[in-house]
C-alpha cells in the first residue's frame, strides 16, 4: 500500500530532529556526569547498552509494524490498537498519553534547575514562564515547533562540540565499577531510562508526516544510534576528566568542562526545551486519537482539530495536565515514573510483533522483516527492568492496564479494521486440537457436548432452560437445523442466533449449524458421521418427542437409522409434559434397572441438571420381592459412593410393578434408560404424569472414573 499522505513533515524535520532531540536532552547534560561518579564506567556503559538493547529492539519492532499496516494518526496507540484491538489499544494508550504530558513537566523542571544555578529566581515561576511560552508554541502550529528546532538542534551540536574541547578536571585514573552509594544500580537505570524514551516522538506525529512508514523508520533508527554513540562519549568524557566526588556532589559540572561555556548553556536549555515541545506536541495527538476511536471521555472535544489539522482542544487539556505535574514533583520522582510508563508501551509493541509473528497470519508480510527474537529481547528487557525498578508500582501499571481496558470492553467500541486476537485464540486453539487429538480418549474427560436437530427456532425456546442446564457451566451445544433452507438462509440464522443468545451472554459455548437438505433422516446420519471425527466433536445427540402419534414412529425409525454412530454419541429423548412442564424444577427421579447399559449417561445427566436446578436426586428402583429390598439398598448406597452423588442423594426402592409404580410418584422430571421398543416407551408416556428423559449410553461415559 502507498503512502496517501501528499503534505506534511519530511524525516529530517518530523521525525530524527525531534528525536534525536529528546533523547539528547535533560539527562545527558544534568544527570549523566552524576550516573557515571555513582556507577563507575563499566556500571554506565552497561546502562547504556541495556537501555539501547531495550529501545533498539522496540524501534525495529515498530518498523516491522509500520511496514505491515497504515498507521494514520496516533503513533504507538495506532500500532498497538490495530493490532490487538482499541480495548488494549486504549489501556496503553492512555498511560502512553500521561507519561508524555509527564515528559512536558521532566524537562521543564531540567530547565528550571540550570536557569536557577545561574539567576536567582523561584524555580515555580521560570517553570510557569517556560511551560506558558511552549504552550503558546504548541497552541499555534506543530510545524512551527519543530521549526524552532532546527536552531536548537544547531546549539546542540555546537554544545557537544565545545564539551569535546572542553578541559580537564582530574589526574587520576577512572573509576571503573562504583559502590552505587548514592543509589543501587536499577534506581540509576531508571533515573537513566528517560534520556531514551524519544523514539516516540516521531511515530506520535504519524498523522502530519508526508510518508509516515519510511520517515518514522528512518529517522527514528538513526536518532537511536545517534544518541548511543554520544551517551557513550559522554559517559567516557565524564569519567576521564572528572573526579568521582564532584560527580557525584555537582549536577551540573558539565557547565565548568566546556570550551565555551555559554555554548554549554545554551545547549542545555535548547535541548531541554526542545524535548519538552516535542513531548507537548506529541501528546495532545495521541490523545486525540484516543478520542476519535471514544477511548476516552469527551472524546468529541479531545478529537476536534482546527483547519490546520490541530488538536487545539487536546493540546490545551495535555498542557494543563502537564502544569499539575510540574508543579507537585521533582526531577528524579519524574524519571521514575516516566520509566515505567514507557517501559510498558515498549513491552506491548514488541508483544505486538511477537504475536504477528507467532500466530503465522498472512495478513502479516511487513516489507521490514526481523527475527522473532528480535520483539522477545525487547518484551524480556522490558518486563525484567519494570520489575527490577519497582515491582510494586510495575503492579499497580498493570492493574491500572486492566481497569482501563474492562473500562473500554464495557463499552462495545467497533474498531473499523481487523485485530490479531481472533488469531490468538485460534492459534492457541489449534494448538490444543493437536495436543488433544493425539492424546487417547479417556471416559474421565467425558463432559457434556450435545447436538440438538431443530425446525424452528420457536422450539428450540421451549427446552433452552433444560438444555443450559444440561451444559453449564463448561459443555458445549450445537443447534442442528436441515431443511430446504433457500433464499431465507440469512434470516434464519439471524433468528437462531436470537434464541442461542442468552446462552451465549452467560459464556456458554453455543454454535449453530445450517445444512441444505431435502432427506432429513439420511442426511442426518451423514452429518452426524462428519461431525464425530472433528476437533470438539458433539458426544449426545437431543431429540424431542412429539405428542403425535405418526411423528413418534419416524422419531423411532431415525433413532434406529443412527446405529453407524450411536458408539460416538450418547442419545437423549425428551418427553415434555404438555400440563406441567418441568414443575418447580426441583425433584428428579432416576430409574436405575438392575444390569442396564444406559445408566452412565442417565447419572451424568441427572448430576448436570441437579446441580443448574439446586434440586434433589432421588435413586429408584423396583424390586420383584420384598425380601430384594435390602440388598438393592445396599447396592444403591455403594453406588452413590463410587459415583460419588452428592450426600444428600435418596434411595427410593418401591416392589411391584414398574409401570404402574412410575406413573404414581410425584416429582419434576424422570430419566430412565431408552427402550428399544416404541410401545414401551408410548406406555411410559401415557401413563406418566411428569417429563421424561428418555437416555441411550454410547461407549464414551463412564460414571466411576
């Protein structure tokens, strides 16, 4: 796909100056001689890589990203949402957001402190002045900003280039490993992290770039390299001229070791202000990307823009954030935080590319490709460093990640393209087929997954209850309609969806099939031989039976019809009571006949309804003598104990006749083992005053394992 973007910023002016501007910003002029006297050479070189290892994964992450999808505006957001959906999308994007306004307040408070050392002036009131003056820049127009710089961006090399001449401050050898008394080695890690952070700053303003996928690429990979190799510089600088002491006494050192000062000064304060532009340009656009996907309140006052595309809204509420901030913290609280919040950006585009990767989809063919583990060392380096910096408030980032994002599932966004998670779960289902499949089937897995055929949707409401009692809370239901479907498919399936919906909202597994056909019995038989041998097969086959004498008879012939499958599939046959239903879904009789083959399925069932109704399970038997009674109940209760049935299982044993003792009890539903005989069980019908389930084992339950 072409870039459509006709005007805009190029990837000089968009993308690296921004960048490399804030990477070479607060840190390497006010903490950098510090991290080295506390970390020792080796110990800040070390920082140096880790940190790069981090950031130059992340940024070849987001290039494999960028070359995959059409990134528009939003920049990480838009990465991260496109990709796993606007509920995540939100919940990074908006710490995102606060950590860039957090950005705004870091550097103006590195501002205040070298104003300060050399005017004496309030700290609140150069903060004030300063954040006013970038927020009038901002309010005006983005390409102003970043116009502005390229006359910082000129006092900064002219800085480095006067700290390279600069002077000497010590006779002795570096220090190559420091003690780390002022602070252990990831509180300086975290206090270092910041001065990396900037690789967003490009791919924030992907909605004003001329071509945003090579410019963010591009700029983005050259301002990461260029800013390692001066950290690096600085580092070795700092610890060859300057005695450990003073490092660690004088934050501002830098100040008294170049060639010209004021060219030292002036760097300082361009690059601090330039960060602190580019972090207050960048994130009123990420928020108004928030807004126009409704990831966040007053959205149609956050995604408004100006006829110069200017989120003026968002760039005013991202200045009044960052004026709080700036107001109630200090420098190194703010490095902290600020290290978090992008630590967990970065962790979520290196899972991003991960997951593409990983899932296999076509879909994902980016034009830049990496190894896979490239996104693993990024995803690794990123969770380790969180942990290790503070694994409380890395916690705390994580919870605030999941209450944010139940917040945005709460409220149904439709994303207007397509995400990878379907691809998740459907690799991680695959993958599962394949280890199930190739596992031997055990009765001990037995869990209900029943096939119900169904000619109108309408009937499938009068057994629903039953049936979600028969399958919650982990079963599965297949509704089954064959017919001479037509020109009213779609209407059909709206109308199976509608009756299989309540289901569904209680997370049941619910899925419905639409066959063609004219034979329904012979069809029905092919289907079913089709349907055993796929992954999640259905292991009982629902049928109703009718009230009409004809339709029982070809019920019976179809029953019989399904002997290719009856191994595979169990067999339930209700009888619905026209009078009473299923009364107060209480008391459930099952009729247990002395050596029969169909109980296990019938005890199965019995529990799954028992358990949905909060009901009580009643064990019958009939006995042919009196004398029977006693070892009958003996072998009832052993029975209750092998299949462990609940304790408050009763035993019925009544001796007589079966006819006419079932027709006499009093109770909500029986279940009792299918005859062969259709007279039999019309007699059953006829005479019972209650439901029946009718049920038929196949070889696949085993009630005492």
């Amino acid at each position: 796909m072409k870039d459509t973007h006709k005007e805009g910023l190029g990837t000089f002016e968009g993308v690296y100056t921004p960048t490399v501007l804030t990477i070479l910003g607060v840190v390497m002029y006010l903490r950098m001689g510090w991290i080295v006297g506390n970390s020792g050479i080796l110990g800040t070189l070390s920082i140096i890589i880790l940190a790069h290892m981090i950031i130059i994964s992340t940024t070849l992450s987001m290039s494999s990203m960028l070359t995959n999808i059409d990134i528009g505006a939003g920049g990480a957001y838009a990465i991260v949402s496109r990709s796993l959906g606007l509920e995540i999308g939100g919940a990074v994007g908006i710490p995102l957001y606060f950590s860039q306004t957090l950005s705004v307040a870091f550097y103006i408070t590195g501002f205040t402190e070298v104003w300060t050392s050399f005017f004496d002036h309030p700290r609140w009131l150069v903060g004030l002045i300063v954040w006013g003056i970038l927020t009038v820049l901002s309010v005006v127009s983005a390409r102003l900003a970043f116009r502005i710089q390229y006359f910082i961006l000129g006092a900064m090399v002219l800085s480095i280039a006067s700290f390279i001449l600069g002077p000497s401050l010590n006779s002795e050898s570096p220090v190559l490993i420091g003690n780390f008394e002022q602070s252990g080695y990831w509180e300086t890690f975290a206090i270092f992290f910041p001065a990396v952070t900037g690789i967003l700053s490009g791919a924030s303003m992907s909605g004003e770039l001329k071509s945003p996928r090579k410019s963010i690429i591009r700029g983005t990979l050259a301002a990461v390299m260029t800013g390692l190799a001066v950290y690096m510089l600085f580092a070795l600088l700092f610890a060859t001229r300057v005695p450990e002491e003073i490092l660690l006494s004088d934050h501002s050192i830098i100040l008294q070791l170049g060639k010209f000062r004021i060219l030292i000064v002036a760097g300082i304060m361009g690059a601090v202000l330039s960060s602190a532009l580019s972090s207050l340009v960048s994130a009123p656009r990420t928020l108004a990307a928030l807004a126009e996907n409704r990831s966040v309140p007053f959205a149609k006052i956050f995604a408004k823009k100006t006829a110069g595309n200017e989120p003026r809204n968002a760039v005013i509420v991202s200045s009044l954030i960052s004026l709080a901030v700036l107001l109630a913290s200090n420098l190194d609280s703010l490095a902290a935080m600020l290290t978090l919040f992008f630590l967990t950006t970065y962790c979520t585009i290196n899972l991003v590319v991960l997951v593409e990767q990983a899932i296999g989809v076509i879909s994902f063919r980016p034009r830049f490709r990496i190894s896979i583990l490239i996104p693993v060392i990024g995803l690794v380096g990123c969770l380790l460093s969180m942990f290790l910096i503070n694994k409380w408030f890395t916690w705390i980032t994580f919870i605030l990640i999941l209450v944010i994002y139940y917040m945005l599932r709460r409220k149904n966004l439709v994303s207007p393209w397509g995400d990878v998670r379907g691809g998740v779960f459907i690799s991680l289902a695959e993958w599962g087929a394949q280890k199930s499949m190739s596992m031997p089937y055990h009765p001990r897995l037995w869990k209900p997954s029943i096939l119900i055929p169904v000619e109108n949707p309408e009937d499938f409401k009068r057994i629903s209850r039953l049936i979600r009692s028969l399958i919650n809370p982990s079963g599965r239901v297949y509704y089954l309609t064959m017919n001479n479907v037509g020109n009213q498919r779609k209407e059909l399936e709206e109308k199976i969806d509608a009756v299989l919906q309540p289901l569904k909202e209680e997370n049941l597994f619910a899925q419905k099939i639409v066959i063609n056909s004219k034979d329904y019995n012979q069809d029905l038989n092919i289907v079913l031989q089709s349907l055993v041998h796929v992954f999640l097969p259905p292991n009982t086959i629902f049928f109703t039976i009718s009230e009409e004498t004809e339709k029982r008879k070809k019920f019976f012939e179809m029953v019989k019809n399904l002997e290719d499958v009856r191994k595979r599939i169990g067999l339930l046959c209700l009888r619905i009571h026209p009078k009473y239903g299923f009364g107060q879904e209480k008391n459930i009789h099952l009729w247990l006949r002395s050596k029969s083959k169909n109980y296990n399925l019938a005890v199965l069932s019995a529990i799954q309804i028992m358990k949905n109704w909060n009901g009580n399970l009643t064990l019958c038997r009939v006995a042919e003598h009196a004398s029977q009674v006693p070892n009958i109940e003996k072998e009832l209760l052993k029975f209750i104990e092998d299949a462990r049935l609940p304790i408050n299982t009763k035993i019925d044993v009544k001796v007589g006749n079966f006819y006419d003792l079932i027709k006499e009890q009093s109770t909500d539903l029986n279940i009792l083992g299918m005859s062969n005989s259709l007279g039999q069980i019309e007699n059953i019908i006829d005479q019972v005053p209650a439901s029946i389930l009718f049920v038929g084992d196949s070889e696949l339950e085993n009630v005492l394992v």
